[in-house]
C-alpha cells in the first residue's frame, strides 16, 4: 500500500513527529512511506497514495497551521474516494483547552466531505480540555493530538502504538 504523510509544520513538532512515523510506518507497512512538508507540494501529490497521514498543528485559538490553511481550498478540488486518511498534529490542552486539536477536527470534516475513508481515531481519556473539534463525542478523537507542551514524554509511545493501529486498520479494511 503505497502511504504517504503530509505535514505542516512551523516549530517542527509535526514535522519531527512525521519523521518518526515514516520509520515507525515502514517497519509494521514493510514499505515506507513518503514524507512531504504541504508549504512546498502541490495538494494535488495526495492522490498518488492509497494511504495519507496528514499533520497538522493547531494554532491561536483553533486555527489550522497556516501551510494548511492555505491549501484548504485546494482539497475542494480533491476526489479522495477510497483514500485512507489519518491525521496527528501537535496541540496545547492547557493553554488552549477550548479549542485542543481543533485544526484535526476542521480537516478530517473537509477530507471526509472529499471522500476519505477516516481511520485512526486515538482515545480522550488521557487529556484534559474543555473542547475540541476533533473529540468525536464518543471518547474519541478523530486522530492523534500530540502536547508537546504538556506531556512531551508520551509522544513516541503514542507515535508507536498509533502507528501499529493505523496498519491494523488499514489492512483489516483492504482485505477483501
């Protein structure tokens, strides 16, 4: 399954954390994925993968990170039938608790209207924020918010099993 991650990344949080899921990825996928900053590709680069991870920070008081933002519009021009999509981007629970993760939220609904086939929803339990986009209501999140800020040493366990998660979905759901 050919994957690629997308990341946007302006302190390089998101970026870091989408270098440890092209090796993470490679080792469970046996392939690894491409990575791609979105401020230098093309939106269009998306639907040359069957997988897409997509990073993407929450910034100010849940705003998208702005290479992101700027090609939001893009994706309307997207058909991402049949596209497995899984998002993770960096947010602050604390300093920002009602709007945590919010940009995951804002893209997976934009991705979802596209067609995507969202995986890779990461338990609420272990956060603590008044509000989020991306919470589905159900204990869930859309994706894999990572605090950086708050609980730094998580990241790459969550990186880790997330990753394994993501291959267990994607394969389950491929698999006539």
């Amino acid at each position: 399954m050919k994957t690629g991650i997308f990341y946007g990344s302006t302190y390089g949080n998101t970026q870091e954390a989408g270098e440890q899921l092209v090796a993470l990825l490679g080792n469970t996928l046996g392939e690894k994925p491409e990575i791609f900053d979105v401020h230098s590709t093309k939106i269009e680069k998306l639907l040359d993968f069957d997988l897409i991870l997509v990073g993407c920070s929450t910034w100010n008081v849940g705003e998208v990170q702005d290479d992101w933002d700027d090609k939001l519009d893009h994706l309307d021009d997207l058909d991402l039938s049949g596209k497995f999509v899984a998002l993770f981007g960096a947010g602050d629970q604390f300093g920002y608790s009602d709007s945590f993760a919010d940009s995951l939220g804002i893209l997976a609904e934009k991705l979802a209207e596209r067609g995507a086939i969202l995986i890779g929803k990461w338990p609420t339990e272990s956060y603590e924020f008044d509000f989020s986009r991306a919470d589905l209501g159900d204990g869930f999140f859309v994706g894999l918010p990572l605090d950086y800020d708050n609980q730094g040493e998580l990241t790459t366990p969550r990186l880790t099993q997330w990753s394994a998660q993501i291959a267990a979905e994607v394969t389950s759901l491929a698999s006539p």
